[in-house]
C-alpha cells in the first residue's frame, strides 16, 4: 500500500456507518460532521431517487484526517473534507485528486452567556483568546486530530499561547475525545468557551441540548479564518465505471438540486439552514448574540 505522511489519530473505521437504499452499490462516502448531522443522508437519498431502479450509498464516519487514510486505504470511494493543506498532501502523493468544494460550514467562538472572559468586548480573535487564558476561565477542546482542533490550535498559536502543551493551563483548558456533540453540551453545562461548527450548533439548539450558549464570532466574510468548506477528494487509479459513479455524483451535489438539498437541510427542524451552499458561499442567517430558546436559534432585539 502507498504510503503517506497524513497522520492518523487513533483507528480508521471502516464502516459503514449507515447504508442508504437497497440494491447494488454505488458507491462508499467517508465524513465526519455532516455525516452525523444527516446531510449525507439527506443528499444521498435525494440522489438515489433520481434512479428508476433501486441502488444503495454508504457512509462511513471518521475525523478529516483519518477519512483520508479510509480513501488511501479503499474504505470509501470519496472522502469529504474540511482541511486544505492535508488534501494538497494527498494529491502531491498522487493516490488522491480533489473536486473542490462541496458546501460551507462555519467555525464559531461559543461560550457562556455570561461571558466570564469579556470577549464579545474583545476586537478580533486574537485578543479574545488572549483574555480567555488571562482570566484563566474554562475552555473546553477536543485532542482529537479533528479539523476543528487543528483550526482552534491555529487561534491559540496567532495569540502565542500553546495551553495544550502547559501544565499549569490543565486548570482552565480542558480537553477530551468527546464527539462535537458532546464536546459542546458539556461545555454548555459547564460555562466553557469552545470552538465549534455552525452546524452542530445549530443540531444542539433544535435538540433543545444546550440552554447558555452565544456565539462571539463567526465568519464575516468569503475568506475569513473561520470559515469550514467542504471539498470532495476521490482515489485515483479507480475503474471506469467506479470514477463515472463518483463524478456523478459529485456534479449533482454541484447541481441546482443538490445545492438546494444542502440549503435546505435544517431549516424545518431548527429554522435556519445549518449549511451555506456554493451560490451562498457565507451563511446569510448570523447567529453572533443569540441563544437557543424552545429549539430556534434565537436573536436579541435590535435597539
């Protein structure tokens, strides 16, 4: 097997996670977020009733970096993404070429309402993560070589702060191998800055999970550093008939009607779209101030 210097953390699940449909195989999806939150449901079933027979989808869950080992590896047969640099890494071995980008997801600084830190004071993130470790107050993180902790590293490193290397940070910088979901209800509970993604923010809210939670900062703009776009990647060297499935496929997620699956996804069970598609390109619903009320991402009244 080709060898790579994309690191693991942890083991590679094979799956899969879930089967969608019946009937012979189309082909096998690795992700991580939006597989849980049910968008690749959501697109996969969407897909499938656009055959006149019947056919299945899989979708296997790993983490970035290990859903790319899964695509080295011929676990899946397309790996959906959320960090630039290892994709580039992948293709420059050659074992891997990407399609671009799929849809967005956002990064968002989230914390207690209370906000113990004062960073809705703060003028970027720098300064907010520097008040957070100042006033030693609890943040909770995942060590999980997950998109989201290399990219929450990344805000730490711009305000030169590394608390996952401190000792004496153990009192305020908490960290686990939680999954998103849990990793944000016990940050909840506890009254915890966290970084984490717009969409599961947004599933918390209509699962009524969370109760004191805000947003402090979201993407503003196309290329802001918070910004979570997914990019599709599928194996070279591959059958005729399995790269034509593959590129399929992706052209439909490209299409009017998959955009329109991703733009919708969540607006009924939550009221705002937990994804932004191609066309959008940032969410047009801001969630910064609000809170989680009765299952809607609530926003204050404006003054």
């Amino acid at each position: 097997m080709m060898r790579t210097a994309i690191v693991s953390h942890g083991d590679v699940d094979r799956g899969p996670t879930e089967i969608y449909g019946h009937g012979e195989l189309l082909f096998r999806i690795g992700n991580g977020g939006a597989g849980a939150l049910g968008l690749i449901r959501a697109l996969a079933e969407d897909y499938l009733a656009t055959f006149p027979s019947p056919f299945s989808i899989t979708w296997t869950c790993n983490h970035s970096r290990n859903t790319q080992l899964a695509l080295l590896r011929d676990y899946i047969d397309i790996a959906l993404t959320y960090e630039r640099d290892q994709e580039e890494l992948a293709a420059s071995e050659g074992w891997s070429a990407t399609s671009g980008c799929m849809f967005h997801d956002h990064f968002v600084l989230a914390g207690p309402t209370a906000d113990p830190a004062g960073i809705r004071h703060a003028q970027n993130l720098k300064e907010s993560m520097q008040r957070i470790a100042e006033k030693i107050c609890l943040f909770h993180a995942r060590a999980d070589s997950s998109a989201t902790m290399w990219k929450e590293r990344s805000l730490w490193a711009v305000a030169g702060i590394k608390p996952w290397e401190d000792e004496k940070a153990t009192t305020w910088y908490r960290t686990s191998l939680l999954n998103p979901a849990d990793t944000f209800q016990g940050a909840d509970k506890a009254g915890a800055y966290l970084l984490t993604d717009r969409s599961t923010l947004l599933r918390q809210t209509g699962m009524q999970s969370i109760r004191e939670a805000t947003v402090f900062f979201e993407p503003e703009q196309e290329n802001d550093v918070l910004m979570n776009s997914c990019y599709a990647s599928y194996r070279t060297g591959v059958s005729t008939g399995k790269a034509k499935a593959v590129n399929d496929f992706l052209t439909y997620v490209r299409s009017e009607r998959g955009q329109k699956a991703i733009g919708d996804f969540g607006s009924t069970s939550v009221g705002i779209p937990l994804f932004a598609t191609l066309y959008e390109r940032l969410s047009k619903s801001k969630l910064k101030g609000g809170r989680p009320r009765d299952g809607r991402w609530l926003q204050p009244p404006k003054l």
